[in-house]
C-alpha cells in the first residue's frame, strides 16, 4: 500500500534497519515526486533536541566545551541534550540547563524552533533563552565530560561567526540572538 507524503513523495514501503533507546534508523522505498521510483534513508530520533542560551546580569553567557564521539572532536555548544517526546520542550530545557552548568533561571523565553538535519532525520529542536540565573552544582550524565565556559554574549557571537563555534544549534540560536539585540 502506498502512503502519500508532502510535495508529491510516496512511500511504498518502510523497514526498520537499526533501533536503540535513542534512534530508529528506516529504509524507505519511494515515488519521487518527478514519478521514478527510488530509496530514502530516515534517522527518526525519540527525542527532541533541546538547547538554551544562558545569559547572567553581566551579560555573559555560559557556554559548555565537551568531546562530540561522531566527529572525533571537542566542540563549543551551548547547553544541549535530548528531551524525552512526551516531555514539554521548556521542562527538558530546564532540566538540560541544571544537569550541564548546574544553573537555574527565574526567566524562560522560547528562542526558536528548528530542524537539525531536515533530510535525513525528522528531530526537531527548540532552543530557549534563559535568564536571571542562579548558580547550583552540575549533575552531568555519565556521556558528558563537560568544561563549563563563561564568556561575555557579545563574544560568543562572534565565536559563531568566526567559525569558533561550529554547532549548529548553537550557531542559529547566537545569531538569532545578535539579530533580536540589533533590533
């Protein structure tokens, strides 16, 4: 049976290829929407991506540096994780910020929503602003080997554009952030 997609796609048939706790990996067979008949790889992920901007009253930012196993390399992020799909974005936002800095924020404001790598892979993400923090201890998953980073907000758009930061949550959610202060 085929199952209509978005922009003309149908998917002729699904199989499941890899699973684990944290992703689903399908091998779809497909009808491109120019009508030849062809395969499509799909990373579902059974998270959300959730990320946040942490800015204290002296305008810094706090920023975490930590090894990333795929690419082989240490990056600079902001706080990151993954946020269960039956989980509110904002509570996993909370939640991500207290385990990585140890932080609490007085005030959430929701930043943005995007797709990380819209295709292959159906995760969704949603960054959120957090500020008025208080500091606390980190309480790190045993996967993370996190230096914690303050630096002022202003620099750490410039990181972003220089190529210092390289993430691409992180690069989005600071020059969005560089756009709404300009404004």
């Amino acid at each position: 049976m085929t199952k209509t997609k978005i922009g003309g796609w149908r998917q002729k048939s699904q199989q499941i290829v890899y699973d684990n706790p944290w992703i689903q990996i399908r091998h779809e067979e497909v009808i491109r929407p120019n009508g030849s008949e062809g395969i499509y790889g799909v990373v579902h992920f059974k998270s959300r991506a959730i990320g946040v901007v942490a800015i204290d009253e002296d305008d810094n930012t706090w920023l975490v540096k930590q090894s990333r196993y795929p690419n082989n390399e240490t990056t600079i992020e902001i706080p990151e994780g993954g946020g269960p799909l039956d989980e509110p974005p904002l509570e996993a936002a909370k939640r991500e910020l207290k385990e990585e800095t140890g932080f609490t924020a007085a005030h959430w404001q929701p930043l943005m929503e995007l797709r990380t790598s819209n295709s292959v892979t159906d995760e969704k993400a949603y960054i959120f602003l957090a500020t008025e923090l208080t500091a606390g201890k980190q309480d790190l998953e045993e996967t993370e080997d996190i230096e914690l980073i303050k630096v002022p907000v202003d620099t750490a758009i410039d990181m972003a554009m220089n190529g210092d930061i390289i993430d691409a949550m992180s690069v989005a959610a600071l020059l969005k952030l560089a756009v709404m202060r300009q404004k």
